[in-house]
C-alpha cells in the first residue's frame, strides 16, 4: 500500500510518518526530498523561506509499494490512501509560534487548517482520504490508528470542520 501524510505544517505529519512506517515496516519517504531528487523544486519564495514544488510534476511520480511519504503536498502523490492530519487552529498557531516562524507565515498556515485546504486538495486528486485530529494525541496514537483503520480496510471520512468555531480568529 502507497500511503500519503498531508496536512498543514504543524500538524505532526514527519513524527506520524516515521512512527508509521516503523510499525507498519514500510519505507519511509520525505517528500521534500524526494522532489529536490526528481528535479520538482521550480523557485524559492524568499517572503515565506520555502522552497516551491511543482505539483503538477508530483501527480505523476512513481512510488514504490509499502511506502508512507510525508508531506504537505504528498497528497498529490498518485498513492492508495491520503492521510490528512488536523489540528485545533488555536493549538497550531502556537506550535508554529515555538517553531520561531514568521507571524505571516503562521497565520497563512492557520488559515490554511481553518478552511481544510489539503483535505480539499486531497479530495480534488480523487485519493482515498480519511483525516485525523491529531490535537491532542501523541504520534505514536495517530500512528496506530491509522494502521487500525489500514487493517480494518476503513477509509471513510471523517470531516473535520474548524470553520464554525476558528473563522475570523
């Protein structure tokens, strides 16, 4: 099984996928690198200190079986399941904060949470997607939910929705 990690930064995508792919002994892929590899990174946005990927590329990429890659974008990976990790806007914000981020960039990524921007993303690729409040569960929990729900073959989606409490915070 090829699984995707998305979410917004913050949401504890790299610590879930490496707990996943140990448990479930499967290869462990970080997106980032994977598209500076492949030659996808196309620019650096200076403001935001991050690189830029070429989506479109990644639609394309092969993968090979039993692999978990990680990342925000991963869900634009041709892949068997998306695995969209959630977190309270309120708590992310302040995990961004500690992170030493710009307030910009933290509250682009707030928002981004608030509006479910990489659900929406994941479910336009036409992927399997499930998602998972991750606000107050260790990776290690996350981890093996995900692998009951792999074993239980239950990918139903669980729509999280921060809009009605967080729009305009």
């Amino acid at each position: 099984m090829k699984i995707a990690v998305s979410g917004t930064p913050g949401t504890g995508k790299t610590e879930v996928s490496k707990e996943l792919s140990k448990i479930l002994n499967y290869e462990y892929i970080e997106l980032n690198k994977l598209a500076e590899e492949k030659g996808y990174i196309i620019g650096v946005d200076k403001e935001r200190n991050s690189k830029i990927i070429d989506s479109d590329r990644l639609k394309n990429v092969s993968v090979p079986d039993n692999v978990v890659i990680d990342g925000h974008l991963s869900h634009f990976v041709p892949v068997d399941l998306v695995v969209v990790l959630r977190t309270r806007p309120d708590v992310l914000r302040e995990r961004l904060k500690k992170k030493g981020w710009l307030p910009k960039k933290v509250e682009e990524n707030v928002e981004a949470e608030i509006l479910g921007v990489c659900v929406f993303d994941a479910e336009e690729e036409k992927q399997k997607v499930i998602e998972i409040d991750t606000t107050s569960k260790t990776p290690e929990v996350v981890a093996k939910i995900i692998k009951k729900l792999i074993e239980k073959r239950n990918f139903t989606h669980k729509n999280i929705d921060w809009m009605e409490d967080f729009a305009g915070v």
